[in-house]
C-alpha cells in the first residue's frame, strides 16, 4: 500500500529513539575524550563535531513539529542512520591510543587453523571469477542497508523506528568494543610485521604502531576488475586500522538479513547471495582474520536479541496517531 508521505499527523513530541541512543553515545564517547584529552589528536575537533551532532538532532525534532509527517519522521531517523559513517573512523581516534592486540588474534587463527585463512584464500584464488563476485558482495554492504531500511519505511511503516534504532544500536555496541579493544586486521598487521613473519607464524605485538602509520596496502584478487577497483577506491578514503574484530560486516548483515527474514521472505531470499559473498569478501580481501567472522555472525543473533528487548522496555513509543 503506497504511503502518502506528506500526509499531515499528530507530532509525536521529544526525540526518537534512535535519536536517544545517538545522543547517549554522543554523551559517552564525549566524556572519554575528555578523560583522555591530552592525549588525542584533536580532542577540541571532535567534541565541536558532538555538539553539532546533538544540536542539529534538536533542530530536525522541532523541524518536524512544525511539518509532522512520514516524510519528516523519515529525515530524522535517516539522519542519524547516515552519521554511522562519521562515527565508524572515529573509533580510530580512540583505539590508536591503546596498545595493538593483532598479534593476539593472528596467533589465535594460527592455533585453530594452523594457517591465515585470510592469507591463503586469496592466494589460492586470485582469479577474476572469484574476485569480483566476493569484491561485489562488499561493495554491497551500504545497499543491503539501504534497501532493508526503504523495505521497512515503505512496506513496514510502524516498524521502522524499531528497525532504525536496531541497527544504530547495534553498531554503536560494536564502536565501544572497537574503541577498547584495537584490533587492525590482516590487511594493516600482516603489511607491518612483513609477510615472511607472517609465513614463519611469528606474530610480534607492535604496540601503538598503528598511532603513527594508517598505511593500508592495495588489497588481494583481480586487480583490473571493475568491483575490485570500487572496493579499493572506498577502502583507500575511509578505511582506518580498527574495527576488525568482531567484524561488523558479518555482524549487521547477519542482523539485517534476520529483519529482512521477519519482515519479507522474498527480500531475505533476493539478499541471500550477496549476503553469502559479503561474509566469504571479509577474509577474501583480508580486512578480517576469520575468528572476526566466526564473532561477527554469533554476536549479530545476541546484539538482535538483546537491543530488541532495550528497545521494548525502555524505547518504545507509538509513532504516530493519524
């Protein structure tokens, strides 16, 4: 049934709950640069950056009240949804202070697999027929994100600040694991200790290396392919050495594929594939060792679980009266 966008409602007074919880990271996040200003970068930069943050959540909730409809409703939770971009290398800000743990978790993947998965799966199939289906798969993380989220505004209205706030939610209980637990991934960690430690099973800490050098080396696979090309593209601007364990690309597809699942089975199977190849590219072009993997699909049914029941008992409110 197609939606009147603009179609007039009774405002719903105060925030979101998406906009609440981006708020309490705001908050939270805040207070830790404060307790660890003189040691950041640019600590003034990011705490200007949360009072805009929060100023501009406050304005879009009276900017609603003055035209409350779907459309309106929309924009604000899009908003916050979209600043998720922001708040991933911010982590970086944080976790680069900290002593790096790869060395830990690479010898863990070499204890449970005797090898580096991430190592070896694009070596022994570096052809284009492997590499651009799995490069795709990545590339198509922020579509599947898009397309279950315009799913649940235009087909499933009364569930989307739900959907909304369990996916913010989500990733932001993945940014506090990021801040205090530094993990880079193979493609930062294997480049600093070189590949013949890498080879030999040696895997040395190197403390807060990754706090001086951001460098991030072209990844594995087909390197004239046109969604190899897209992925290395997005990853030499934005990528940064954290977040990868868990790994939130396995973690919030495996989320997104459970609301697609209750939401629409046709959309769940249409997503299926890329979901499939999406989960194989994080070791593939060695963002993730293969535990961050593991990690990411088991934590993604725990965070579901657990965000739903905050969301019930302490978020929840109609949204709207016609």
């Amino acid at each position: 049934m197609a939606l009147d966008l603009f179609k007039r409602v009774d405002t719903r007074k105060g925030l979101f709950a998406v906009e609440k919880v981006t708020l309490i990271y705001d908050l939270l996040t805040s207070i830790l640069i404060l307790y660890l200003f003189q040691r950041m970068d640019h600590p003034l930069e990011m705490l200007r950056d949360r009072v805009v943050i929060a100023g501009a959540t406050f304005l879009l909730m009276y900017l609603y009240r003055m035209a409350p409809c779907k459309f309106t409703a929309f924009v604000r939770m899009a908003v916050q949804m979209s600043l998720l971009s922001y708040w991933y290398p911010d982590t970086f800000e944080f976790n680069r202070l900290f002593p790096n743990l790869d060395h830990l978790f690479a010898s863990a993947e070499q204890w449970l697999f005797n090898s580096q998965p991430a190592l070896l799966f694009s070596s022994h199939l570096p052809q284009m027929w492997v590499s651009e289906p799995f490069n795709m798969g990545y590339f198509s993380y922020y579509p599947m994100i898009l397309t279950v989220a315009l799913f649940y505004f235009f087909y499933k209205f009364e569930l989307f600040e739900k959907f909304s706030f369990i996916l913010v939610t989500t990733f932001f209980i993945y940014y506090i694991v990021y801040i205090f637990l530094p993990v880079a991934g193979p493609q930062f960690y294997f480049p600093a200790i070189g590949l013949e430690s890498v080879t030999m099973g040696h895997f040395p800490p190197i403390g807060d290396y990754f706090n001086h050098h951001a460098e991030l080396l072209p990844g594995p696979g087909f390197q004239h392919g046109f969604f190899y090309n897209l992925v290395e593209g997005s990853q030499q601007v934005g990528e940064r050495p954290t977040a990868a364990f868990p790994s939130s690309h396995v973690g919030i597809s495996t989320l997104l594929m459970i609301m697609a699942w209750r939401g629409n089975k046709k959309l769940f199977g249409c997503l299926m594939p890329f979901y499939l190849l999406l989960c194989g590219a994080t070791v593939y072009i060695q963002a993730h060792y293969l535990v961050d993997a593991i990690a990411g699909f088991i934590s993604a049914f725990i965070l579901y679980i657990l965000v739903t029941k905050m969301y019930k008992k302490w978020f929840a409110t109609p949204m709207f009266k016609e």
